[in-house]
C-alpha cells in the first residue's frame, strides 16, 4: 500500500470513527471558558473543575481551579483533523455499555483527590489533514503549514508574526502559570496523547534546559511524563536536522532519565504503528512499556483514544498493591494509581507489561496487568565502575560509567536503563546506554567516601556493580612571601 493511499483510509477511520464517538454522547460537555472562539485564534492552559467547569489561566487573573500548593496534572491532546473547533478535547469519556450509552468524567476523581487538573489547547493548529504539518508545528514556527490555524468555518489564516511552535507555547503557559503564584505542590505530572506525546516530551525538554541555564526553578521540573498510545511520523524531517521524531524523542528522554523524571507509555492501538507511524522500538527498553487492550472499543481510533479515557478514569479505582524493589514485577495494576516508586521499581529493560484481564469491559476497575521478561536483555556490567577522576575535591563532579554487555560478552543495544545510587552525596539516578556505556554524574559537598553501585536487569537477574569515589578537601597552596632586606651602603 503506498503512503498516499494509506493517509486518505486513516483520515476516513478517523472521521468515520470520530463521528460514530460523538453520536452516543448523553451529555454535552462544557464549553471552555476565557477566550476560546473557533473563529478566533485562542490556545493556551485551561485549569478545569467538576465535571469540565474550566477556565483559561490568563496572567494576573484569579483562577478558581488552581492552588499553587497542590498536585498537578497537565495533559496535551494530539492530531484533530476536521473536529477542533466543533468539540475540543476535554474529560468526558463517551461509551457503551450493554448497548446503553453512558459518560464518565475522568478528572473528578483528580480533582476530589486534591490535585489540579488543566489541558493545553493547541486545537487550532493541530487540526490539518496531514498528521505530518501538525507534527512539524511542534518543533518548528517554519514547517510545512508554517503556524497556520483553522477556523471554525474550515479556512486557514496565518498566525501573528513571530508565533512560536506549539513545544513552546506550551513552555511559555506552563512557566506563566505555574509561577504565577509561586508553586510548592511538588508533584507534577505531564501526559500526552498521540502526538501530544511529542509535545510534553519537547515541554520536560524545554523545562530541563531552562534549569541548567539558571532561569527556571528546579521545583516545576516534571515528576512524571505518561505517553498515552503516542504518534511519531515515520521518516527522517529536514526540520530536525536529518532526524525522526521518534529519534529526537528518544534522545530527549535519554537526557532527561538522569535528572530523575520518570517516563511510561501505554500503547493501545494499531494506529500508532507500521505502516502509520514509527513503533520506536529503541524507546521501549528505556521506560516501562506497557500493551493496552481495549477490546471492547470496535475501531482503532475508539481504541487509540481509550489510552488517555482510561488513564485518567483509572485514578478513580484502586491502584496496585504496596509493593518494593523486585516484588513489584508481581503487581496486577498499574496506570494512573501506579506510585512514583512502583513505577521507578518497574521501569526495566528486561521487563515489558500487556493487560492480561478488563479488556471486554470499558472499566479500568477490572483491568489487570502481568508482567513478563524481554529476550536480549542486559547479562552483566563491568566490575569495578568507571570513576573519573577516583578522588575529587569536595563540591566537584565525578563521571561514573557502567559498561552494559550482553550475553555473547558485546555491547547490548543503546537504551538499556541502568539506575545509579550513592552512599554520600547525589547522583543521577538513571542513564540509558549509548554504545554499551551508560553515564552518570557523582557529586559531593561532604568530604568522604562514596561507595556506588550501578544495577540493571536481564538474563543473569538483578546485575550491579560498585566502586568507590573519595572527596577529599582540596586546599590550595599557601605561599609566604618576603620582601627582600635591603642594606643602603
């Protein structure tokens, strides 16, 4: 099948399928709040209350659907080819149930928990037939379409000179609003839909650099990052310098494992894949990866969009048991009542997870997860770690490398995830490996002896290493000087 005629069957599932979604729909959503008019250009963070009350963060304004101390959830939809201005995305999941139609609001339980709950609308300039314009405006002001944006009538019109791409309007409202009232709620979780995904990854990007340029506070760095059946074009863009989507992701979420972000991806349809998009097939030993199916839904795209109507419902329902370390391979449940610290404990490259029960029903309630091992995994790593230099000074920075090798004693493929601890000052906490080599960065402000070890896990089971770094305190050398003593004749 050639690629054009490929793109004209997905545009008519994915009307048909959209249509046939919005058919049953009991219960009209509201309308968002603030600015948005689909004859005016109007994008931006809406914070949203219960059931879909919603108002639009505008700078110096009150929200009442925002409290800097709390928790808070961002999510980015993708692709809305011909429905933006007609019915936006929000948190109203239309299904059906025993032939009877019913709607679920997904974030109420978000919100009754005490955490924020907001969407970033980029409605306008994603809506495009092509998937691939809409693509490009999240990288670049200069794509294929520029930053054009659709009326509610069907026509285009050229956004205001000097607009930037969608990645960062995204960063500009997400530092406005977030510093608005000077945020303390800690945990803050980013998803994406589709290429939506592409948009929080480039935003976690974005935030990163922006803290280690010094102009962005540690404490908005993301906790969580959720891909929810992400899209990635296939294909190198000349936009990103020779580069796939899928490549420069990858490359993102490679840099940002070490600052301690945590990435999952939950995959639920045939629509994210060959020949429509690029599997990224490097990506998934990075992070946990997990199958979804929702057998229930008839269509692909029914099925591609229950990543995200099932994520967020289920946070509504109880989530897995306690569990630490290695026992949580054993874990039933997983999605939104996932712990930060289960889903470190899970995040393997020798482990991938597929619902395994709650497929035939449109409840997360009974969806159930099994675990299982991943052939080629990492087999051992060198002993003792590369420290660089042994011994540093207090204050500075040791490089540790872990050499990755497989069972045939060769590098194994790039993207192994190996995680790093220290027992005296801090270190990166993950890297993934790059020709067979997985970094991290020591450091110390304490004189002492940091003892580190580096873990992964394959065929040989739970794999470390460790070796020792001392900080010693470096003083510089002081000198006494004399003035010479000079005799007058």
């Amino acid at each position: 099948m050639n690629a054009k005629l490929s793109h004209i069957l997905l545009i008519i599932v994915l009307l048909a399928a959209s249509l046939a979604m919005v058919m049953p729909e009991p219960v009209r959503a509201a309308p968002l709040a603030g600015c948005y008019d689909a004859n005016n250009l109007c994008y931006g963070l809406y914070w949203f209350g219960l059931n879909n009350a919603n108002q639009q963060f505008v700078h110096g304004e009150a929200n009442p659907y925002f409290d800097p101390a709390k928790p808070t959830l961002i999510f980015v939809h993708g692709w809305q080819p011909g429905i933006s201005a007609l019915n936006p995305p929000n948190f109203t999941y239309s299904y059906i149930e025993g032939m009877i139609p019913k709607s679920v609001n997904t974030a109420n339980a978000w919100i009754n928990a005490g955490w924020n709950v907001g969407i970033f609308y980029w409605n306008q300039f994603s809506d495009e037939a092509d998937r691939t314009d809409a693509e490009a405006k999240i990288w670049v002001n200069d794509g294929p379409q520029r930053m054009r944006w659709k009326k509610g009538g069907g026509s285009y019109e050229e956004a205001p000179a000097g607009t930037p791409g969608a990645g960062e309007l995204l960063y500009e409202a997400y530092l406005a609003a977030m510093t608005e009232y000077a945020y303390t709620g800690g945990n803050i979780r980013l998803a994406g839909h589709s290429l939506g995904n592409q948009m929080v990854t480039r935003l976690a990007r974005l935030i990163d650099d922006g803290i280690e340029a010094g102009t962005v506070p540690e404490k908005l760095r993301p906790t969580r990052v959720t891909l929810l059946d992400p899209y990635w074009s296939i294909g190198a863009k000349d936009y990103l310098g020779g580069k796939t989507t899928a490549q420069m992701s990858r490359e993102y979420i490679a840099g940002l494992l070490p600052t301690g972000t945590l990435f999952e991806w939950y995959h639920s349809s045939s629509l994210t894949v060959e020949p429509w998009g690029d599997s990224n097939e490097g990506l998934k030993p990075m992070i946990l990866w997990a199958d979804m199916h929702p057998d229930y839904e008839w269509d692909d795209m029914s099925k591609h969009c229950a990543a995200y109507n099932l994520y967020f419902w289920s946070y509504a329902f109880a989530g897995p048991a306690a569990c630490s370390g290695e026992a949580c391979l054993g874990m039933n449940r997983l999605l939104a009542r996932l712990s930060d610290a289960q889903l470190a404990a899970v995040s393997r490259s020798d482990y991938t997870w597929a619902q395994s029960a709650g497929n035939l029903t449109p409840t997360p309630n009974d969806d159930a997860y099994t675990s299982a091992s991943r052939a080629g995994a990492p087999y051992s790593i060198n002993t003792p770690l590369s420290a660089s230099p042994p011994t540093q000074g207090a204050g500075g920075r040791v490089t540790i490398q872990a050499t990755v090798k497989d069972s045939s004693n060769a590098p194994v493929p790039d993207g192994a995830l190996v995680t790093f601890t220290t027992s005296l000052g801090t270190i990166s906490p993950r890297a993934v490996t790059s020709g067979g080599v997985a970094t991290a960065t020591l450091t110390s402000a304490t004189i002492g002896t940091a003892n580190v070890s580096a873990t992964t896990h394959g065929l040989g089971g739970t794999i470390q290493a460790s070796t020792s770094v001392n900080f010693v305190n470096f003083q510089q050398p002081h000198y006494d000087h004399y003035l010479p003593l000079v005799m007058k004749p």
